[in-house]
C-alpha cells in the first residue's frame, strides 16, 4: 500500500501547539520538601500560575487550560478548600487587571454552581472584562470533572432529542462537542502534567483523544517560563500522525 502522507493540518511537528493544558501537581509536597504549610504550597502554585500564563504567551500558544479545582478536591479537609477558595477569591480581585492589559481572555471551565456565589459573580466580571481579548484565552478548571462534563453533554443531546430540535441520527461528535464546558475550544495538543504522577485524573478524557502527554518530575511550584519553553520544545520535536501513517 502506498505511503500516506501527513496532511499540513495534521501534523502538529510544523508550529507550536495551539492548545497547552495543565494538570498542576504537587502543592502539598512542596510544602512538605520547604517544611511550610499546605496553604504556602498552594500561594506558590498560583505565582506559577502566573509563570505559566507568561511561558504560554511568550511561546505563541493560543489556549492554555490550567486544572484548578476538581470535582474530587471538594473531598479535602474543609480547611484546605476553604484555602483554595481564599487563595481563588483574591486571584480573581488581583489579577483580572493584569490580564486583561495582557489581552488574557479568561473563560472558567466545570460546575461553577458549586462555588460561592461571590466568586461566581467576580468569575463572570472577569469573563465580562476580557471577552474581546484574543492574545491568549486562559481556561481555568473549576469544579471540573470530565465524566461529568460528558453525563452533562449527554443530557444536553437527549433534551434536544426529546425537544425535537434534533435527531438521533444527526447526533455526531460535532455535536458532542457542542455540548461540553470546552464548546468551541480547539482540543489540547499537548497535556502536561507535574509532580511526576503519570495521570489523567478525570480531566479533559474526550478532549485528549490526540494530545501528546509530557509528565515532568518537577512539582508545580517550581513551574517557570522556561519550564513551559522546554515542554514546547519537547513537543515540538514529536511526530503526530492523529492515527495516519507516516
Ligand atoms: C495539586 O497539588 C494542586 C491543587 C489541588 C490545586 C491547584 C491550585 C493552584 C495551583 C493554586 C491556585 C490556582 C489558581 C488558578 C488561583 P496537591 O495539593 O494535590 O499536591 P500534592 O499531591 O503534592 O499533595
């Protein structure tokens, strides 16, 4: 059989990926290994944050998705989410600003209704303030789960059925993907995931079906610019071939 050859949109080899998503791992060990609190641990995991959002920038990546919140972590001492939440509330005050001179255009992605209604309410301020900004969008995880974003989509297209706005026929994996939180964001092409933990933990499971995994064994406090410099190149030296033949 003949050779396949890899379509220019096919192969991520040619540019820097467009979608870099983050599961940021191991807070509570660098605490540890610092001998500080749990909470210090999580205040330096949100500079990283910032590390983060500067190294997407900086390399061109056009959506970075940060894992914030699972729907698991409500399972955590009450202390720990309150801390997280504390620690959410005032990244929510302090750095829209800053985004928003960045042109950051910020979008929160999971069950926002489990959150307290004042952090709901600076969530969509923020989503207000920057929804014309298209330097980089920022997705932040909130609450998420993915098997529950698709139990949701699921319910979405069954409504529709019965609504009789579609049928079971036309239901294909477009419409599937107009039905998750991450409606009309482009999959991630490159997950990466710190601490050294080799896991998806229920984030982004349809979205990943292509993306290229890259597990460092640096915990996410120690995140920089140029740590995401080097995922990209790390990526950027990777042959995809979305299931072709190269
Ligand atoms: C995992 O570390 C990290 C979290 C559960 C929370 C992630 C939160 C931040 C990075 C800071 C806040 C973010 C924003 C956007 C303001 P872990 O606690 O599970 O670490 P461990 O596995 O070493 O215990």
């Amino acid at each position: 059989m003949a050779t396949q050859a890899v379509t220019p949109l096919q192969s991520g080899a040619l540019g820097a990926p467009k979608h870099v998503a983050i599961i940021m791992d191991g807070n509570g060990r660098w605490a540890t290994k610092n001998n500080v609190s749990r909470s210090k641990g999580h205040r330096k995991g949100a500079d990283a944050v910032r590390e983060a959002i500067e190294g997407a920038i900086e390399s061109g990546v056009s959506y970075l998705t940060l894992y914030a919140f699972s729907s698991e972590n409500w399972n955590r001492p009450a202390e720990e989410v309150s801390d997280l939440m504390g620690l959410l509330r005032m990244y929510l005050k302090k750095e829209v600003r800053t985004l928003s001179k960045e042109g950051v255009n910020l979008r929160v992605i999971g069950r926002r209704e489990a959150l307290g209604k004042d952090i709901q309410d600076m969530i969509e301020g923020a989503e207000e303030k920057t929804k014309n900004n298209s330097r980089l969008t920022l997705i932040i995880a909130l609450s998420y789960g993915s098997r529950d974003e698709i139990v949701n989509a699921a319910k979405t297209i069954a409504q529709s059925v019965i609504d009789g706005k579609q049928s079971i026929d036309t239901i294909d994996e477009t419409s599937v993907e107009q039905a998750l939180f991450t409606h009309g964001i482009p999959d991630p092409d490159l997950i990466i995931r710190t601490s050294g933990e080799q896991r998806l933990s229920n984030f982004l499971l349809w979205q990943a079906a292509y993306a290229e995994f890259l597990f460092l064994p640096i915990l996410w406090p120690d995140f920089s610019r140029l740590t995401f410099a080097s995922a990209v190149e790390d990526y950027l030296s990777r042959d995809r071939r979305f299931g072709a033949r190269s």
